[in-house]
C-alpha cells in the first residue's frame, strides 16, 4: 500500500490577514483611552483661607472735658455783638410778659441775656412788660422769677414797665407834637386793609385818612381817649412811619390802645395803656441797656425800634437778634 507524504497545510494568505486585523485592532483599543481617564479633572487648588479682621482696640474710657458754658459769648455771633459796641459797662434784660408760663424758648433768652451780662463783668435786669392787664397774673410773675433763680441767675434788679406809665405818656404827647403819631378811629378790618390785606392780596398800601390830621387835633383826641371819650377798639394812636417800606414794623404801627382793665399794679389810674412796639425800646433806654439781645422773631422790629428812639430824641441801646 502505497503511503502518501503527509501535506504540509498552510493557513491561506486571506486568513492570516484577518489574524493580523484583529490584532492590530485589540492593541488600538488597548492604547484608547478610557472614558473615565478622559473626563477626569485636574484637582481644585484649596483655597487660602480669608483673613480675620483685626480688633480694634477700644479707647480707654477717658472722661470728657467739661463744657464751657461761657464759650458762646467768646466766639461767634455774640463775641461780634460785643465787639461792635464793647461798652465799658455791660447791661442787658430779660423782659417776658407776664401773661403766661415761660416754655424753652425762653431758657435760651435767659441764658444769652445774662450770661452774657455775667461774662462782661455787667448786669441783667428782669423786667416785666405789664402792659397788657388783661392777660396778666401774679402767678405768672412768681413763676417767672422762680424759673430765672432756678436755671442759676439772679436778675440785677427786678422792674415793670408800668413804672414809666407817666414817662412813656409824656414821650407819646411829644412824638403827637413833632406829628410823628396821630390818633386813628378805623376799624381792624379797614387797618388790614391799609396794609394791603391778608399777604398783600387786597391791592397796594394806602394811608389811614386820619393820617394829616393836625398834630392839636390828634394831641385832643389823644387826651379824651385817655379821658374815657372813647371805648375800647374805637380810637388808637399810631405812629407816623413809613407806609411803602417794604417791612411790616413800618406801617404805622400802634402806640396806644384803650383797654377798660384795671392794672395790678397802677389800679384804675389809667385807661389807655402803651402796646409793646411802643414801651420795649424806649424801657430800654430809661434803663441804659448797652445790648438790647433778642430772639429772631424780633429782627423786623429793629427799625422801629431805632426809628422810635430817633424820634423822641432819647439814648438809643443797639438791638441784635
């Protein structure tokens, strides 16, 4: 029996080829990166913490100063008061009208008038504007006087307007006389009027027709509203001032009125009594008072305050507000 050799069986060339694919395919996997490595992320560098804020240290409790209660009459507006008219002899008031209790307003007049009296080795006076027996008490005059002592002040002296009732009526005869006041019967509405109404709607000012009268006639009329001629709100004297001037505390402002009220301190004696535009200057003078100190509300009435004094030819006091 014949034998064969045996055959040697190669792979074909198309399979050994698929071998060598896929070989060379699983180690291209093997070299991919893995989706995990791919999506990892560098790691975040820590954050530096933040630094703490330092403590200030407390000051250490130091007392304050004391305050210098005279420090307002070294500088400022009252230091320029002074040194507009640096008297030899300072002398100042505190006048309240006596018709009520004082409220905190006050305390800072007070303070003013005789501090600043006090710190330029002066006087303060108190007194009362009582001329308006009215409206006035005697509990209001203690209380007054009360309230002065009790904020650290004692008044030089204490005195009334009503003491130069007799002076201050001589001093409106005499203005009659020079026909710088006259008598006036018109009513309140007709004076608002004359003033050009309430805020000037009523048209421009006009003079009272009173007004010329002849100084005799106004010194007659004058003498029978004192006499009792006349009742309360039907005749007053006025002062001759200046119609067109553009500020109020000119326009003819009233001296006198007639009030049927008997006085606390002068009894029935009179029966006219002097409005406060008329007495406040002219008080002042009667006393020499070198600074005539007074709140804001008050800085309109400084010309008829000078005007008055110019007027009846008497020492005029410098008024600062």
């Amino acid at each position: 029996m014949e034998h064969k050799e045996a055959e040697t069986t190669e792979l074909p060339e198309r399979t050994k080829s698929s071998n060598d694919a896929i070989e060379a395919q699983v180690s291209s996997e093997k070299a991919k990166p893995t989706k995990a490595s791919k999506s990892a992320k560098a790691p975040k560098t820590a954050k530096e913490p933040k630094p703490q804020p330092v403590k200030k240290e407390k000051a250490p409790n130091v007392p304050a100063a004391p305050a210098d209660p005279d420090s307002m009459f070294k500088e400022g507006f009252l230091k320029s008061v002074f040194n507009e008219k640096s008297s030899e002899r300072v002398i100042t008031r505190f006048p309240p009208e006596p018709n009520g209790f004082l409220h905190i307003g006050h305390s800072k007049a007070i303070a003013i008038n005789f501090g600043f009296a006090r710190y330029h080795s002066g006087v303060c006076y108190l007194r009362f504007d009582d001329t308006n027996p009215g409206a006035e008490e005697g509990k209001y005059f203690t209380a007054i006087e009360d309230i002065i002592q009790w904020l650290g002040f004692t008044p030089y002296k204490v005195t009334y307007s009503s003491d130069n009732f007799d002076k201050l009526y001589e001093l409106a005869e005499f203005l009659i006389r020079k026909d710088g006041a006259y008598v006036c019967h018109c009513t309140d509405t007709e004076i608002k009027l004359q003033r050009g109404g309430e805020r000037g709607t009523a048209g421009p000012r006009y003079a009272c027709p009173h007004r010329d009268r002849p100084p005799e006639e106004s010194l007659t009329e004058f003498r029978a509203m004192r006499d009792g001629k006349y009742k309360p709100r039907e005749a007053f004297l006025r002062m001759k001032q200046d119609i067109t001037d553009g500020n109020p505390q000119m326009w003819d402002l009233a001296a006198y009125r007639i009030m049927e009220k008997e006085h606390h301190r002068t009894g029935d004696k009179w029966r006219i009594y002097p409005t406060y535009d008329f007495t406040h200057c002219l008080c002042d003078s009667f006393e020499d008072i070198s600074h005539s100190l007074c709140t804001t509300e008050f800085q309109l009435s400084r010309v008829s305050y000078v005007w008055l004094c110019d007027a009846v030819e008497i020492y005029k006091p410098m008024q600062r507000e």
